[in-house]
C-alpha cells in the first residue's frame, strides 16, 4: 500500500537561502527521525525530457515549444504526486522572464501536483540585495531593490491564487540575516 | 418559482468587527423593506456534518480528514447557494492556521456558491491591534501589526484570485474607529 | 493555414496613459516591419451585442442580464482569439464597479483568449492624478491617490491569478511623466 505524506512545495527569490533553509530542515527533521526527500521541479523535468530526447543540456529547456514544455511540466507534477512519503519540491512561485512573471505552478501542475503547503521563504529586499551582491560564483540578473519588492509581493499574490484552485496552505518564513536557525525552526515546526 | 436574490459574501480578519457591521446593515436595509438573512458559513458545515454524524461539537470539525472535510463544505456551498432571497454569508476570506493562510472560499466552494459581490471590511492594523486587546471575551491567537498588516494584503489578493474565477466584484469596506455608521452606509450602498 | 501570432493583453487604471504607449508601440514596431494589429475588447462585445440586436448603443451594455454580458464576453474572446497574426487586446484589468472590483478576464474569457503575455501599464499615483485632472475631454469617476493605489495594487493581485490559470506573463510597464519613449520601448521589447 502507497503512504502519500506532505507535499511541501518551497520557493523564494533567487539570493533568499531557499536552499540552505531547505538543507536545514531536512538535517533538523532528520535527527528527530521524520524524513523528507527534497526533490527539484526544474532537474525533474529535465530528466523527462532527456530521456524523451527531446533536449540534451538544460538551456535547451527554455527552447522548447510551449505545448511541449507545458506539457513536460504537467508528466513532472504527476511524477512527483506519486512519489511515496514526504516530500519537499523545490522550486520557483514566478520566474522573471524578459516577457514578465511567469508563475511556477500553473493551473495544470496545481491539478496534478495537489501540494498540502506552499512556502513562501523572504526576507527584506535589501538583505537579498546584499547576498546577491557577495555572490560572485553565479551570474545573476541584475535588479535593484524594488525590483525586488515587486517580485516577492507578485509571488505572494500568485501563492494566494494556489491556495485558492489547490486548497494549500500559505506560509510565509522569514530568513533573516544571522537568523538561519530561526527559519530551519519556523520550516521544520511546518513540516513536522 | 424560486427566487434567487443577490449573493453577497462578507469577510473580515478578526476583531475587524464585521459582525457588528453585518447586523448594522441587516436592520438598516430591513427599515427600508430590504430583506437580507445572514448566514454563517462554519455553523451550516457544522450543522451538515453533525446531522451525518461525523461530530458532536465544534472543535472537532478541524480534526475531520481533509477530503471529508472539503466534501462537507462543497455540500455547504450547494445548501447556501439553494437558499431563496438576498443573503449576506459571513466567513473568513482566509483563516491563519500554523501551516499558513487557508482558503476560505476555495474553487469547490466558490463553483457552487457563485457570489455575486465578495466583501472585504478592514481597519488600520493599529485599530485592530487595539480592538483585540480590548475583546477579553475572546481568546484569540495574538498578531503583532506586521502579522495583521501581512493577512489583510493577503486576502486582498486571494480575493482577486476569486473574482477572477467566480466573477464576483470585491468591494473594500473601511470600517474605521467612531465611524461604524459610514461603514453600515457603505455596505447598505452595496447590498441594497 | 492560419498563423496565429503573439496574443497580448494591455491594461492600464484609467489615466494611465495606456492608448499612447499602445499607439507608439505599434508605430515604432510597424517601422521594423512588425506588425500588431490593436483590438479594443468592449467595441469587440459591443459589435456582437449589436449583430444580436441586443443593444443599440454602448451604455446599454452595463444593462445587459449578467448571464447574457458574460455570454458575450465569451463569444468576444473566441472571435478575437481566431484573429490572425500578431494582436493587442486593449481592455481593463478590472473595472471599478459601484459594487466593487470586477475582473476584465475573468475565467470564461481566460480559456477562449489564451493570452501569451498579460501587461499592467502603471506609473506613480500623483501621475495618475493630475493627468486625470487635466483631461478635461471625459468625465471620470473622482477617486483620490489611495483609491488609485488600491486599483493599482488589486490589478497586479489579479492579473497574478490570471498568470496561474493560463499561463501567461505578467509584465509591468512604467509610463512614466517625460518618459513615454521609454515606456515604448520596454512595450516594444516585449512585443518584439
């Protein structure tokens, strides 16, 4: 018999510490003896699409038809949905692309994803600045502090419209400046 | 023949005082020969869900399984929306649970319920702020000004995500200390 | 065979500037031999209603029986989604209602249009301000900077849902006072 656990959905702006509260999280859980596989939205269609030979590197993805690729993402979200346990997907509430916001979660991956929680990770707009600024090893677009703002306010009026079509959960973690552990805390008190 | 009057759903974060606005409105339009019977959404579930057997009081609604629970407010939904003249229904535009901001009118309630006006009666978070430290009769979960600030944008967005799908209007009614008499007024505009 | 171009929406809170920017844009992609052709959704309705015998002239539209408005709405968005090439669709993101906010793509329309790209013409609200003030030509509705903030703000919220439902993108323009060049050129860009 399959056990579906929680599906925690994470996302937060390039330079928020997704990642590192994400590792946190897991360690934390772990030690208590919950366990969350944490899997990445992005690589998991990647993975369908090489083995379809439909791309070969992960720039080819953002050439694909429309059709194709949304249709890449609806076979990720199902693939996903059946994984046994808990688990964390990693991945992005809007992209900023050239031609705008572009929502991570459209109505065809909510359908078949049916996330429990959606997470929101912040902080204020001047400390991501700072920690895109330090962080010479990836080559970031560069946006100033409003736009900023306006991508994490964007985000969190798309998060209301999955809560809306899904029924998930909404939560919002602050991972402040020198306060890692309080965010590790606040996520794992979430998924526990 | 049934008469199907106008649907109207009136939301408010705690404390805002929507129910003192809401009984305002209902005498005012009622001495003009308006009728409007007001509905609490959470007592119709609990009435569903007692008569089926599932609880014997309040609390243990919450404790219900996700799908029974959403299969009890969908039958909500359809019961209210058979209710024949005006009715105003009073529910949460969200409620703040430890996972996050839940919907209250997620796409299953807002498909059978179909509102045509959806409400929003806020205040300044201070005047809230104040107004709970004033209500000893309730125990209520305690919220700094950033938390309140933080729910009211938050269902000023999910409310959009419900106009969008239902093609309700979202009216904003203020309802500002000593001045409860222009927020009857406003609503009164708006319903009669 | 058909050639079905790019389908973009632009919207704008009355004042806004959004017929100039969409005039500049389409000259200046004309000159580089890109062409948009520029379809005003409400003349569009209008024209069916019309061809109906429904109405006779544009007021009587608000008139109209909700389920018969939302029908045409429904048969505008197929009509103009079967235009060919390259389109803008000139409409509102919401309209400011007596009764609230109504949504200017709500679900119906969504599924029919399709939109590729979804744009939020926007500058400061004093901007706003005085340019309504000036325009002597049309009698507009009052409003005050914080009811054009709230417009402002409620139309990102939305156009967010929007975003989730069809998958388009959301892209902000500023049209700035002195800066309407560049405000044509961000348009021109993503339109390109």
């Amino acid at each position: 018999m399959r056990y579906l656990g929680k599906r925690v959905v994470i996302t937060g702006v390039p330079g928020v510490g997704k990642t590192t509260v994400i590792n946190g999280t897991i360690e934390a859980l772990g030690n208590e003896g919950v366990v969350y596989t944490s899997i990445n939205f992005g690589t998991f269609m990647f993975d369908i699409a090489s083995r379809e030979g439909l791309v070969t590197d992960r720039d080819e993805m953002r050439k694909l038809d429309q059709d194709v690729q949304r249709r890449v993402q609806r076979l990720a979200a199902q693939g996903i949905a059946r994984i046994e346990g808990n688990i964390i997907v990693d991945t992005h509430c809007t992209v900023r692309t050239p031609a705008g916001f572009l929502a991570g979660l459209p109505e065809w991956v909510l359908r078949e994803l049916k996330p429990d929680i959606f997470v929101l990770v912040e902080t204020d707009e001047d400390q991501i600045l700072n920690r895109r600024l330090s962080d010479e090893s990836r080559v970031r677009d560069r946006e100033g502090y409003v736009g900023i703002r306006d991508h994490q306010q964007f985000n969190r009026s798309i998060a209301a419209s999955y809560a809306m079509l899904s029924g998930c959960t909404v939560k919002i973690i602050l991972n402040a400046d020198f306060l890692l552990d309080n965010a590790v805390a606040d996520m794992a008190d979430v998924l526990r």
